[in-house]
C-alpha cells in the first residue's frame, strides 16, 4: 500500500447510513499512511460524530462551508489545494446529483469544485434509488468528467433490501485509491531527474547555496517510478527520504550533478531538471577555514557548466529533456528563451519570489512552456502536479 504514504487524501462524508463505514475507511487510510482531512455533510453529523473521524484522522473535521475557525486556518481553497484526491464515500444520490449540478452550497460540493485534483465518489443508497433513472444518468455525468466511481457493491442493504447500492468494502475502496496512483503510463520507460540544491564550497566549512528543499524532484520522482518508469535521482543535500524503488544518487556541487547527469543521460528516455544548480562556484576555494580580519572581501566566482544544456546536446540525447525556470520576474518570457537557449522541449516555470509556492513548500503553481505554447496547471501539492506534468509528457514519449 505504499501508494498512499504521506499522500494527501481528504474523505468526503454524505448523510446516509453507510456514513458509520467512513471510520474504517478512514483508520485503513491512515494505517497506509497517508494524511487524511474529513469533510461531513451536515447529514453525515446525524449518521457518526465528528469526533470519532477526528479521533481516527488525527486532524479536525471540516463541516462548514462559512465556518470562521475554519476560514481562518483552513479554508475551502486551501483544502482544495492540499488535496492529492478527494474520496467521497459514502457518496449518496443527493450528493452525486449536487455534483453533478455544481451545487457550491456547503463544503463537501465547493472543494470538489475548488479542488484540481482527482474526484472519487463511492456511491451507497437503496437499491430503488440506484437504480433509479436520474442516478444512473448522474453517474454518467460524472463519469464522463474524469470522477472516479468506486462500487457500489450488491447485497443486503439496511433497509432490508436486497440489491447493488451497498458502499464498496472500505479495504476494496482503500485498494481501488491506491490503484488510481499507480498508473503504468511510463511502463519501461528509463527517467532521471536531478533535485534539491547544488553546494558550492568556499572553504572546507562554508559554501553557496539556494532555499532548494528536493521536494519538487522528489514527487517528480515517486510520481515517475508510480508510473511505472526506472527511476534514477540525482540529488543534491537534502533531508528527505528517497521514494521506494527509486535508484538515488547524492552529489554536493554543480560539477558532481554535472558528472552523474552525463553518464545517466545517456541511457534516459526522459530528462527532467528540477534542482536548482549553482550557476556560479568561487574561483578558488580555500583548503583552510578562511580567517575574519578585513572589513570587506571580495569572492572570485566562475561560472558552472550548465547540465541540462549539456544533456539536450548530447550525442546520445534522451527523447524528452524537461527544465525548470525558477524566476522572480517576467517567469514566462524568461522560461521561453531558456526553452530555446537550452534546447528543451518542455520547461516548468514558476514564480519562486512567492512564499506559498515554489522553494521548501509542499504545494507549487506552474506553467508549462513548449514551442506550441503555453499549460497553466492551478495550484496544487508538488504530487500532485508532478502525475500532472508526467501526464502531459508521456505522449512525447511514444
Ligand atoms: O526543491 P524545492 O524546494 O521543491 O523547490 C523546487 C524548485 C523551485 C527548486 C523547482 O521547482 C525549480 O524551479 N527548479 C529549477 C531551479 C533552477 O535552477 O532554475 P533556473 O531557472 O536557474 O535553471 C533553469 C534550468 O537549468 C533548470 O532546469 C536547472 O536545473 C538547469 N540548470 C541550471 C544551472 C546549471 N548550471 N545547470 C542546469 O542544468
């Protein structure tokens, strides 16, 4: 189940009786290890406390829509973006039927709105009402708008029926979650990618650096590998842990990531360049700690070479070489002439002067850049947006 470890899940609780289901599913999403916010609708406070989801998820339960305390912390937009997936479940026919409607009227149905990330809906209800005409044309809406439908299941239901509406068994839903991250779009495919920051040594105890954390590389690298890809991170000093089955290899300075990048290079598909190398290094480092005596030095810098240049001219060059643009200004006009200067054939770019996207945080917004134009992809979690970026570069590849 390491699919869902660390992954953002919010559940989405509706108002029907299979709502005591929901305290299962949300102890088996955390036993997986993932990080789970509750939704209720006001109907599902009638079926199972609050409390008990909150006991269960480790965070407090999300019901309002106008909620102060909540608009304050965590407010719907901020729920939205955090999500890696929104599974509502049990979802009932009222709820499928709002969906469907764009109804924006409580929590649940705004951040399903709000959310860039994938919707799945586990249906539970009478067997009458599922099989009633406007659920199932419902259904087929949602469908056909990419919503996952997980169940229902058949067989004895609450009422004493017997029928399909029953929710789905909370570890087949938990099972089918995880299915949904692990998509074999790269299957075979060979992806390197660097990450994190470059350190460039002024003396054997200080050295130049940038905010860099590795998380963009390292979801590009979980999302890759979840893809079915042979993943191979290069990365600079960072404190995370390396994404399961992920070949990982640690470099200091920009002439290390040069080195490891030219040999992997040469066996990759994909190219992605997401860590932030130094694009200078001091001229001579000292081999002593340099001592405080003048008011003011001065530092010789030369300039580093630059890998991902080096990776889309290489003989042997791989299919798709992907860069990052980390700007403070102009973002697109400056990732547009390193498309070109660099010989890419996509670049990522974001805006790093912002605090809540971009170096260290866990969310980011980018624009994807070719020669064809221009993808805006909404805010979301670096995950998130790392499965939407593999997306966009997996037709390349074929
Ligand atoms: O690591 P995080 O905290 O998650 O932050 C993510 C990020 C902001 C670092 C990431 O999203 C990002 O923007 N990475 C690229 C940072 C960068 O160095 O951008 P740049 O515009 O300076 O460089 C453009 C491209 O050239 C990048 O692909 C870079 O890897 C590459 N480059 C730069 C210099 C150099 N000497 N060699 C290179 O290959």
């Amino acid at each position: 189940m390491g699919h869902l470890f660390n992954r953002n899940i919010i559940v989405g609780v509706s108002g029907g009786i299979a709502a005591y289901k929901s305290a299962e599913l949300v102890r088996l999403l955390r036993k997986a290890g993932a990080r789970v916010k509750v939704i209720m609708t006001r109907g599902a406070t009638e079926f199972i406390t609050p409390l008990t989801l909150q006991a269960l998820s480790g965070e407090a339960v999300h019901t309002e829509l106008l909620d102060e305390a909540a608009e304050a912390g965590m407010g719907h937009i901020e729920l939205a973006r955090w999500a890696d997936a929104l599974l509502i479940a049990p979802a009932t026919a009222d709820v499928l039927a709002r969906l469907v409607a764009g109804r924006a009227d409580d929590l649940l149905c705004t951040v399903a709105l709000a959310t860039p990330a994938p919707v799945m809906v586990a249906p539970a209800m009478n067997q009458q009402m599922w099989a009633n005409a406007s659920t199932t044309s419902n259904i087929k809406t949602l469908a056909s708008r990419s919503i996952t439908i997980i169940g229902p299941d058949a067989g004895e239901q609450a009422c004493g029926d017997i029928g399909q509406g029953r929710l789905l068994d909370p570890e087949l839903i938990v099972t089918q979650l995880a299915g949904h991250f692990d998509s074999q779009l790269l299957a075979g495919r060979r992806v390197v990618i660097t990450a994190g920051p470059t350190r460039e040594a002024l003396d054997p105890v200080r050295y130049l650096s940038n905010h860099s954390s590795g998380k963009m590389g390292f979801a590009l690298a979980r999302a890759a590998r979840e893809a079915g890809a042979n993943v191979t991170l290069i990365s600079g000093p960072v404190n995370l842990p390396t994404p399961e089955n992920v070949d990982r290899i640690d470099v200091i300075s920009a002439l290390e990531m040069y080195a490891v990048a030219e040999k992997e290079a040469a066996h990759a598909d994909l190219f992605i360049g997401a860590a932030a190398i130094a694009d200078y290094r001091p001229s001579d480092a000292s081999c002593q700690k340099i001592k405080k005596s003048d008011d003011e030095i001065s530092l010789a810098l030369t300039k580093n070479p630059d890998v991902i240049a080096m990776v889309a001219n290489l003989e042997a060059r791989p299919k798709l070489v992907v860069g990052f643009a980390a700007e403070t200004e102009s973002v697109l006009e400056h990732a547009q002439g390193k498309l070109i200067k660099k010989n890419l054939n996509f670049v990522i770019a974001n805006d790093v002067s912002r605090g809540d996207i971009g170096f260290n945080s866990d969310s980011n917004c980018v624009s994807v850049v070719d020669r064809s134009g221009l993808t805006d992809l909404p805010i979301g979690s670096k995950q998130l947006i790392s499965q939407q970026l593999l997306e966009i570069f997996a037709p390349h590849l074929t």
